[in-house]
C-alpha cells in the first residue's frame, strides 16, 4: 500500500510560466522565442540553459544569475510566489492528507525555494530541495534521501512529477511508484514518448492522484 505521496516542484506544484518570461525580459528575447528554443531543449533531452545560450551565444549562468541580483536585488527575478502555484495543488494535496497519506514536497530547487514553499503553508508533511540535501536527481541518493525522510520503503511511495528522465524512470529504479503529470513543457513532451507506459499512471492533474492510490492499494 502507498503511504506517502511524494512531489516534485517546478511544473508540477509552480507553475513556472512568470519564471521564463522574467528571464526572456532578462535576455532581450520574447517569451514566445524563449518557450520554443526550451521546447526544443527539451525535445532534445537537453537543459534549460542550453536554451539560454541559443538565443544568447556565450552565455553564462553564474555570472548573468550575480549580474541580475546586483541589478535587482529586491526583485523576484527567477523566484516564485503563491501566486505561481497551480490551482488543483491546496486541494488535491490536502485530500490526499486527509486519507491518511503521508505528503512530501521534494524536488531540484535551490536553498531558498524552500522558504518559499514553507510561506505558502501547504498541505504537506514536509519539504525539502535538492541544494539543501547536496544532491539532485536523478542521482539515486536523492531518492534515497526521500525513502529516509518519509520512513517508509521505497515501495510504498508514489513519486508525483513531470519528467520521464529526473522523475519517473530514476524514481521506479529505486523501487518507487511514480505518476508522470502531462503538464508543463517537458510533461507534455514526455508522456508521448513510449517510456511514458514505465509509470504507474500519466495524469493530467493532481486531482487524479487519489483514485490512483485506491487503485493501487
């Protein structure tokens, strides 16, 4: 039987649209030019920043990350608030409490994601980002690191993201259940791909993450 549920972040509770729009403003670029050179990334299985480097050649994430604080500093630049978190999230998470179901927020956020995630008091047990564990997935010690702070083996465990390739697939190596959600750039990307079939379910939103646990038990 499931006993925690556990959520990535970006594109699966945040939806990260305001995200990629500052950062088209901060390049020069549209945000139509910019959404499609990251489709493209990610069609091609490649990261966000190599989209930043197409419509900006040379491009360098560090310094132009310290270039934007120093000219910003009070912005929200590449942050985001509860103004940002998709709509089905309060209620499915919280239903999802209500049945008993332990609640994990775990995903690849920097440090201060975390107190962003914390102001929204959200329905969940905990949360946690990857700077703060020092590892990110897919590396299986991420996983690991969630086996651990839920308590419970890996089996009885739903991993909830928007990825084949840092969700789905690392999370069911490491004997986790896994709901690939069709929702974001790379969610609906992946769940055409054939891999797509290796999770337990392909949702269109949170609120399908109920009944699937009743399926499952």
């Amino acid at each position: 039987m499931i006993e925690a549920v556990v959520f990535d972040v970006g594109e699966t509770l945040i939806n990260e649209q305001r995200i990629w729009q500052r950062w088209a403003d901060r390049l020069g670029v549209t945000g139509f030019e910019l959404m499609g050179a990251l489709g493209g990334m990610a069609a091609m299985d490649r990261s966000h920043s190599d989209a930043f480097r197409l419509v900006r050649p040379g491009f360098d994430l560090d310094a132009e990350m310290a270039s934007w604080e120093r000219d910003d500093p009070d912005g929200p630049r590449n942050h985001f608030d509860t103004a940002d978190l998709y709509p089905d999230v309060r209620d499915a998470l919280a239903a999802i409490r209500a049945a008993g179901r332990q609640v994990i927020i775990a995903g690849n956020q920097p440090k201060r994601a975390y107190d962003a995630l914390v102001a929204m008091d959200l329905p969940a047990d905990s949360v946690h980002t990857s700077e703060g564990w020092g590892v990110s997935k897919p590396d299986p010690a991420f996983f690991a690191r969630v086996a651990a702070v839920a308590g419970r083996a890996p089996a009885e465990i739903l991993y909830v993201g928007d990825r084949l390739d840092n969700d789905v697939l690392p999370a069911a190596a490491a004997g986790m259940r896994t709901v690939l959600l069709r929702r974001g750039p790379w969610g609906y990307l992946h769940a055409e791909r054939p891999r797509a079939a290796e999770a337990d379910a392909v949702v269109d939103d949170l609120h399908a993450v109920l009944p699937l646990l009743e399926r499952l038990a």
